[in-house]
C-alpha cells in the first residue's frame, strides 16, 4: 500500500528532484562510472565473511515464504 502511495504522488506533484519515477523501482537510474567499477569489484575474502556473518541465522517468516510461493505461480519454468 505504501508504494502505490508514493507512486500516486509521484504522477500527481511531478517531483524535479526525484530521479526515480516508479516508486520501488530502480528503473530510471543513472549510475556513474566510479559506481559501476565499485559495483564489479571483486569483494575481499574479509568482505565476504563479514557478510556470511550477518545473514547467519536468518530466515524468511512463514508469511514471506507463503508471498514468495503465490509469486512463484505461473511463472514458466526455463
């Protein structure tokens, strides 16, 4: 509810200084090149397991799995 919310007052106020159109989306975005090369770079080993640290544990919730399957429906498989 929330997003079509921000989409309704995107159409309505036509924000300047918004670059992103579509609310939740990042659809329209411009990256500069310094972000892109960060983007591609290979992350550090350190990097990787401060990271596998963080998600350890973590799991979706019944609701959010219950969402994932219903998106999941009908989609084709390749």
């Amino acid at each position: 509810m929330i997003l079509s919310r921000e989409q309704y007052f995107f159409n309505c106020l036509e924000p300047k200084y918004n670059i992103l159109k579509i609310a939740g989306s990042p659809l329209g975005q411009k990256r500069s090149d310094k972000s892109k090369v960060l983007m591609r770079k290979p992350k550090s080993a350190e990097t990787k397991l401060k990271i596998s640290e963080s998600l350890k544990g973590k799991t979706h919730s019944a609701k959010s799995k219950a969402k994932m399957n219903l998106a999941k429906i009908g989609e084709k498989k390749s």
